[in-house]
C-alpha cells in the first residue's frame, strides 16, 4: 500500500484515502458492552453485586427473551436464567421445539442483582435500559418474549400487569413483542389445569412457535 502512495504522489496525483477498518463484528461489540457492564457503577445495584449477568444464548437468534433481574444463582454464576426458574424455562421452550443455545438470546432488564431479589425500581430499570438497548440494537431480534410484570415495564412502559397483557402480541419498534408470565411465578403456581397459569403459558408458547413459522425465522 505504502508503495502504491508513493507512486502516486510520484505522478502528480492526489493519494486516495485509505479504507477504513471493517466495523466490528456482532460477538466484538456484544462482549465489549459486557464489559463495561461487568464494572458499571451507575445505580445502586452494583453495590450488592457478585457479577453483572449480561446475557446468554446466540446472539444471532431470531427470538430475545428479556426477563426482571438476576437471581442469587445468576449472580453466583453470571449468567441469566441457571436456576429452577432458569430449568422450568428451558423445558417450556424445549416443549415448542426452541433450543436455549442455539433459538435464543436471553438477558433481563436490570443486569445486577437487587437485593434480596426485590423488583428493581423505575430508576434502577431506566439507568440500565441503555444495556439493553444496545443489546436490542445489535442481535436484530424477530420476536421478544418479555417474562413478567417488571420486564413489560421495563421495556414497553406499559404499566399493566402480565396477568392482563399475557398471551396478547404488542409491538415495539416494530418488533413483534409477546408478554409470559415469569417462570418463577409459574413455580409458585404448580397447577396445570385448563385456565391455570403454567396452561395459559402453553398457549403463549405456542402462539410463538406458530407467528416464528409464520415469519420463516430459523437460526
Ligand atoms: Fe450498571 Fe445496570 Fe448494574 Fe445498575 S444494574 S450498576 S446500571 S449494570
């Protein structure tokens, strides 16, 4: 290249512009966001913090579920959804034929634990949402799944509840957006009858499989 300038400045001509570099990849930024949410300090959350839990799965997923906040297992480990709520998840999803590893990329609303696993308040969720806005930015998602009351605020600013917004499809940025109950209530609420939450829950993932068939989305 060196030599190439000098042979055009040799002849008269003004030397091109170099190229500049290729942007980076998805994975690039995605870990270089991680990490800077890894030493943020910019609510009160760090403070009772073991590890910020970014995210897990693919981020070329079609399909983003977004939950509340980690757990005491999630902020042991750094990853979102590994305990008995995080298990009940992946058979919900395995049940409709979506593989955690490979069909989704999951992260939550707050990405440090509050304590004693309260709902993170209004303040906390917004000092955060810049996370997961840039999260929303670079994996381009098809369809977000929001589990729980605390993750359709936090995205939707929607002030319902799930219980009256669940099963029903709502749109964000023109993103197809569907509201399931949190699979930690679902533990508390064992039952599966017809009407019960863990039945109403079946429905919703359906109802996912199908509008992700619907759009052709495969990963
Ligand atoms: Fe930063 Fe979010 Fe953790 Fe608050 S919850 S300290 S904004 S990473």
């Amino acid at each position: 290249m060196a030599e190439q300038l000098n042979l055009f400045s040799s002849l008269g001509f003004e030397a091109p512009e170099p190229e500049p570099p290729p942007p980076p990849d998805k994975e690039t930024q995605l870990k270089a966001i991680a990490e800077v949410c890894a030493v943020c300090t910019i609510c009160e959350l760090h403070t009772g913090r073991t590890h910020s839990v970014f995210s897990d799965g693919n981020p070329d997923a079609k399909v983003m579920l977004i939950g509340e906040g980690p757990g005491r297992h999630e902020d042991e480990s750094g990853v979102p959804f590994v305990g008995r709520a995080g298990q009940l998840l992946n058979k919900i999803f395995e049940s409709v034929g979506f593989n955690r590893q490979k069909d989704l990329y999951i992260c939550n609303i707050v990405k440090c634990r509050p304590p004693n696993n309260r709902t993170p308040t209004p303040k906390e969720m917004e000092a955060c949402f810049p996370y997961l806005d840039q999260q929303l930015e670079l994996v381009k998602p098809e369809i977000i799944i929001l589990a729980g009351s605390t993750a359709i605020k936090g995205l939707l600013k929607d002030q319902r509840s799930v219980t009256k917004i669940r099963g029903q499809w709502q749109k964000w940025r023109g993103i197809d957006v569907m509201p399931i109950f949190h699979p930690a209530y679902l533990l508390r609420n064992d039952s599966r009858e017809v009407g019960s939450p863990k039945w109403l829950t079946w429905q919703d993932m359906k109802a996912i499989r199908e509008r992700y068939e619907a759009l052709q989305l495969t990963t």
